[in-house]
C-alpha cells in the first residue's frame, strides 16, 4: 500500500547542489504482511500505463500469497502510487519458490516486422520447486492498460536440481536488432559454479516464447557466476550488439572469496576484473549504461561489500582501468551491496552513483547518490539513513525512472527488514525525486513601473512547468533568504515581518507556462527600503523556485483631492495624502485662475493662527472653507494623522458659485525642527456646477 510519508521520514543530508531544488522524499511503500520482505528488489518499467510518469515493480520475495515464501511483486503506478493490477500483488507458483528474487524490464520485442507495442518484465523465482527441487523459474509478464491486469506470457525453467536459475537476471541486446533478450543466472549449476543462459523473444502465430540463445558458463565450483547480470552497453563492437558484465562474488582468483567480474564481447570472455581482496565479494552488485567520465563510453562500477566497511569500484568502460574508489565509513556496513549508476541528475552531463550499505550507519541501513565528477573528488549529494534499526535499508537501491516528471532519473530504496504495527519484515520503499534540472528557469519580471506607494504592480512569471499544481509569490525587503513549507527563498523579511503567507497564489495547470499577478505597494514602507518579490512552484513533492524581481520603494507625492461633489448646495471638504503625521496642514482656494492656468500665482494669505504669511500658488487665494466671503483670512491648520492624511472641514457650496471656476491647494508646515513649508499640492477641480 502507498503511504505519503507513513513511517517517520529516514534522516536526510541534503548538500546544496547547483540548482534550484534538493532531492525529495516523494513516497513511501510498505509491505502487506509479516514477513514479507517487501522491498528486496525493485526495478523500472518505464510509463507502462501511459499516464506520463515512469512506473515499477516492487518484489516481496518471502511473501506468502500462494503459500509459505511463495514470493510476490506489485506493479505501481509512478505517476498516483497506486497499485494496478486492480490493487493485487503477482504471486509466485507455490511453497517457497520465493518469486520476486530478480526482476529485469525487457521492453517491446519485434513480431512479424514492427514492434508488437507490449511491454514486458521478467520475474525470477530461483527456488521454485514444481518440476525438481531449487530447479528454479524465470516468468515473462505483460501489463494490460485495458484490463488493468498483469498477464504471464512464458515460463522458463532451470536444466537441473538445484540450479536456481533465476537467481540472476539481465537484459542486453545480444544480436543488435533492437530487441532486449534475456539473461538468466543459474548460480547452482556444477557445484555453484553457475551459468548465464540467453534466451531471445519469439513470437510465432500469435504466440510468444523465449527461445535459448547462448550459455556462458563459471570457471569454478563456489563463483556463484551469474549472481549479478548486467547490460554494459555497446562498448567496443559499435555494431549495436550490446556487452555484458557477468558478477561471480564468490570466485577464489588468487585468494579467498575475492569475487570477479567477467566481460564478455559477442559470447566471448573480454576481460576479468578483481580487486584482489579476499572475501571482499567483488561483484556482488554492479552498475552500467552510463558514462562516468566523460568519454562518451558507458563505464561500470561494482560492488565489494565484504570487504573492512564495503567499498564500490568504478571502471573504465572501454579500458577497465579503474577510475574510482568509494569506502563506507562504518564497519561491517556492507557498503556497495548495492549499486546503481545513474543518468545525469544534476545537469553535468555525466553520470552519478548510487550506493547501498544495508548494514551501515550503526544498523540502520544507509544509502546515498554520490557525484563521481565533482571538481573537488567525489561528492555526496544525498545521503540516507533508514528509519528503524536492523531495516537493511539500502539493500536495495534502484533507478525507478522519471516518476515525478523533472526529465531526471529518480530512485526506490528498499528495507526489507521494516518491522510495523507489530508485524516483523513487512518492508519498505522510499521513493526518493532527484533535482529540477530539464527546461528553463522559472522567470519573474515586473511590468517596469516605480514601486510608488500605493500603486499596483503587474508581475509575470514564465516557464512554469504546464502540470504544477500551483505557483506562490512573496515579498521581501532583503535576501537574507527564507523557508516557507519546501520553498527556499533568496528573499527574507517576509511581508515586513508580518508574515509568510503569499501575497498571491495561482492553481494550475498552466497551459501557457506562464501567469500574472498584482501586488500593491504598501505605504507603510519607508521610501528607499527594497521591495523584492520571489515565486515557487509546486509539483507533487517536488518544488522550486523563481529569480527575483524588485525595486526601491519611493514615497508618493503629496497630493490633494476634494472630498464631495463640487456642486450647489453639496457639501465638500479637502483631504490630502502623503503627509508627515503630526505636521499641519492649510487648505485656500481661488477663483482667479492659479499655476496650472495662466501661469504661476501670486497670491497670499495670513491670519493670527499663522505667522508669517503663507505664499501660494494661485492668483488671489483665500481661506478655506471660507468661500462666500471674500476676505484672506485663514483657518486654522487640521493636524495630519498618522496614516499621512489630513481633511478640511467641510462647507455647502452656494448657488451663487455656479459656473465658477474653482482651484484648491494645500499646504503642509513643518514644526519641528522649524516653521516652514514641507510639502504644497495644486488641485484644479474646474466649474462649479447647479
């Protein structure tokens, strides 16, 4: 069943990489039942129900479905987590055939000239007994999106008792017509000696079989050769046909259980790798098809676990030399018992490595994403620890594909040994989201007017991603940075201080990857203080974050407006905005024509309130609301408030005005530290009408 973080979320060390997001807890998945063992192995099938998210199976190799350790796995949706297959796990054939030991996505396969449009996946039950003891199977699936139904579509057998075949699988082209054949590890043929047999996809009338290709045999009894099976691409033929990397952990080269790793070229035996460290078991896991170094050949690397603290080796993939060495830090951890490599998650070009260590960080189970390219040597960039002692997290650490759609490569990690709600081993796995790095940065701009006190500001923001849920704007007044929910913010001091809510949201989706919003700059803000606004953008679990936009706050001018209608018999009064609080203010009128017509005024007023006389910018001023008398005397001045307003009393407007042209203005004085004119404003408001 999906959980969305359902067991306490594993400790995360999360390094600042480049970009606009670190990786992200995206979901976990637990077990059914005691003993399940639900996450022992895992893989990637690609979008499988075409919902545009890639999709994968989880195994629970000890499960008992069809009896006691019969094995199952569970198809799960990348895209919603949920479970297809109507919700129900695939069990194995019967008692302890353990299905779900290995797994391996085989693709679309040719039939009758074009591709028969059938994704398909092997599932290997190594202890499956029904025709001789530990003989061991192999089963070929298909997913059905019409019926939601997983379907079988052959059965391979082990040639003998106690083969296990299946133990191991791989898929590589092998005869370079596109088509992914199969690699089957038998690793109990010839007294554990193993062997790799190759099967080919045939469909013939309608009916599809895997016929055997080629077997590849161990050297000596105990390799267990065929552990660990996997594609290195097409290395050294260029002719499509891909190599293939053959782990044999428990091969005696020049000491005890050393381990080796055999690369074969069109069936033949290449090259032979070991680390020459007994007991090591070198060979255990492996990683390829992906270029570590940046030589446009895909490398490898591969897993020691047994050695001190386990230890991970990275090859040459044209050469064999060895790049890189990686070493756990704790003893006994079991570093590199599991091993993946990684296509580009950071926007480097090259790949990175991930590691799992199911006995490390003091039994908790330990996994990590390292940087093998990093300028300054190998970097962590993700490192995991598991949510409860003795979880054997990390023992499985697996790409699952694009599942959240960042164009990057995700990854599952398994604990098997998860014990919930009472119930041992039920198993875990994390789905953990790599870093946005595919198309543009999100953009903000603002529409390139000044940040002028109470007027409203337009700001786009493009390349958003058409399928965020959402997108969330803020603003600051400094880029101290800030945390709000998943976002990291350059900017800080949100809302002033007051709080850390968006100033705006907008739902999605965005078909045009774009959006607008407003923001009124707040006049409580002191001229010159940085007004600067940020977006995020959320998908799923995954966030990230735009550049800045902003500019300094300026004061708005002092203006004058006239409160009422300028008509006989109403009532109108002056109010102006912008003031200092608790200077006062003088408010006059003229009849005869003012600055902005006919040139600058002339006039005067004076009264015993004010002393001296104030000078303004009209042609015989008088006081206002002093309209009917004709006289220069003044009012007292209004007190301006704190919000920097101050209003007139008000006066009816006489009918003998009609038809006169009126102007008003105000006057604000400073008390402190002197008398004298702050701030004036002019307010034509034209004629008087009946």
């Amino acid at each position: 069943m999906w959980h969305p973080l359902l067991i306490a979320a594993s400790t995360a060390l999360l390094l600042t990489p480049g970009f606009s997001q670190d990786w992200v807890l995206d979901s976990q998945h637990l077990g059914e039942a005691s003993g399940d063992q639900f996450g022992f192995n895992q893989i990637s099938l690609g979008d499988i129900d075409g919902d545009g998210a890639d999709d994968f199976i989880i195994t629970a190799y000890t499960a008992d479905i069809n009896g006691t350790n019969s094995g199952a796995f569970y198809l799960i949706s990348g895209g919603t987590g949920n479970y297809l297959n109507g919700g129900n796990a695939v069990g194995g054939s019967g008692t302890r055939s353990m299905l779900g030991y290995s797994s391996v996505f085989l693709g679309e396969h040719n039939d009758g000239g074009s591709a028969d449009g059938i994704k398909k996946f092997a599932v290997g039950s190594p202890f499956d007994s029904t025709s001789a003891p530990w003989q061991g199977s192999v089963t070929v699936y298909r997913y059905n999106t019409s019926t939601d139904s997983v379907q079988e579509l052959d059965t391979i057998e082990g040639t003998a008792p106690g083969s296990a075949f299946g133990a191991g699988l791989g898929a590589l082209d092998d005869d370079g017509d596109g088509d992914l054949e199969l690699a089957v590890g038998a690793v109990g043929v010839n007294s554990l000696a193993g062997e790799v047999e190759i099967f080919e996809a045939v469909w013939s009338n309608g009916v599809f079989a895997m016929e055997p290709l080629e077997t590849l045999g161990g050297a000596a009894p105990g390799d267990l050769f065929g552990y660990s099976i996997l594609s290195a691409g097409d290395v050294f033929g260029g002719d499509g046909r891909d190599e293939l990397l053959v782990g044999a952990p428990y091969a005696d080269l020049t000491g005890s259980m050393q381990g080796a790793l055999a690369l074969f070229f069109r069936h033949n035996l290449l090259m032979v790798l070991s680390n020459g460290e007994d007991e090591s078991l070198f060979g255990w896991a492996m990683g390829s098809g992906n270029d570590v170094d940046g030589d446009s050949w895909n490398d490898f690397a591969i897993g020691a676990p047994g050695s001190a603290n386990g230890s991970v080796f990275i090859h040459d993939g044209k050469t064999g030399a060895l790049l890189h060495r990686l070493d756990g830090d704790t003893p006994g951890g079991q570093y590199g018992y599991s091993v993946t490599l990684l296509d580009d998650t950071n926007g480097d070009g090259l790949a990175e490595i991930g590691v799992g260590a199911p006995f490390g960080d003091s039994g908790f189970g330990h996994a990590e994403v390292v940087d093998i390219s990093a300028a300054s040597g190998p970097t962590t960039v993700l490192s995991l620890t598991g949510p409860s002692a003795n979880s054997r997290f990390g023992w499985s650490v697996t790409p699952s594909g694009d599942i959240d759609g960042t164009g990057t490569p995700d990854i599952l990690v398994g604990a098997p040994r998860v014990s919930f709600g009472g119930e041992n081993k039920r198993g875990l796995v994390e789905s953990w989201v790599s870093p946005f790095i595919a198309g543009d940065p999100l953009e903000l701009t603002d529409d390139g007017n000044n940040y002028v006190w109470d007027t409203t500001i337009t700001f786009t923001l493009t390349n958003i991603d058409a399928n965020a849920d959402r997108v969330d704007f803020f603003w600051g007044t400094d880029q101290n940075g800030s945390t709000v929910g998943d976002y990291e913010f350059t900017i800080g001091n949100l809302n002033n201080g007051a709080s850390s809510n968006p100033f705006a949201s907008v739902n999605g989706p965005f078909p045009a990857k774009a959006t607008q919003v407003q923001l009124t700059i707040p006049n409580n803000l002191a001229a010159g203080t940085p007004l600067i606004v940020q977006a995020g953008e959320t998908r799923g679990s995954f966030t990230r974050v735009s550049d800045i936009a902003g500019r300094a706050v300026e004061e708005a001018p002092f203006s004058l407006a006239l409160v009422g209608d300028l008509q006989a018999n109403q009532t109108v009064a002056l109010k102006t905005s912008y003031g200092n609080a608790n200077n006062l203010v003088y408010f006059a009128w003229s009849g005869l024509g003012g600055g902005l017509n006919g040139g600058p005024g002339s006039g005067s007023t004076s009264g015993s309130i004010l002393a001296p006389q104030i000078n303004w910018d009209m042609n015989q001023p008088f006081g206002f609301p002093d309209f009917l008398s004709m006289h220069t005397s003044t009012q007292a001045g209004v007190v301006t408030a704190s919000d920097g307003s101050a209003t007139s009393a008000g006066v009816s407007v006489s009918a003998a005005m009609v038809g006169l042209q009126v102007w008003f203005q105000a006057s604000e004085w400073s008390i402190v530290p002197n008398i004298e004119v702050a701030k004036t404003a002019v307010l034509a408001a034209g004629a008087v009408q009946p």
